[in-house]
C-alpha cells in the first residue's frame, strides 16, 4: 500500500464494522527501514481506548485500506486482547 505521508494527516480512522477510531495526527517511522509502523491518533474514541493519554499509537500493520478515511482491523476486540495477555 502506497500513499504519501502528508495525505494522511488529518484522516479519520473508522474500524472495517465501522467504528470510528480517532484521527491520525503523525505517523511513526522506523528509521532503519525507511517504513512506516504506526499511527499516531488524536481525537480518539474514549469507548474503545482505557487510557488516560490524549492519544494512541496503532500498528500500521492493522491498516486494511487508505482512502478518503483508513480503515483498520477491529480494534477494541485486539486491544483487550493485548490487555489480556499483558
């Protein structure tokens, strides 16, 4: 998947069953490879983060498809399986 950096700022993110996510504020870069890891997101949907920060960082590896929004995988449900496991 191929788009430049900077059309990506300002996006909504929505889950593929349609739940909104957040906004994309930055991208996270892995320097040595030159590609992109991560999505910083502002703006976020407080029902499916338990955090008290004003953001979230999501792995750009659950980026199903870029276009007018991204659509990511269905986030709560990997989340609180992370939690889970942690």
């Amino acid at each position: 998947m191929h788009t430049e950096l900077t059309s990506l700022f300002g996006l909504n993110v929505y889950t593929d069953k349609g739940l909104y996510v957040g906004n994309v504020n930055d991208v996270v870069i892995e320097a040595a490879d030159r590609k992109v890891t991560g999505l910083a997101l502002t703006k976020i949907n407080r029902e499916m983060f338990d955090v008290n920060r004003e953001g979230v960082i999501l792995p750009y590896r659950w980026v199903l498809a870029i276009g007018d929004v991204v659509i990511v995988k269905q986030v709560n449900r990997l989340i609180k399986n992370n939690n889970e496991s942690a």
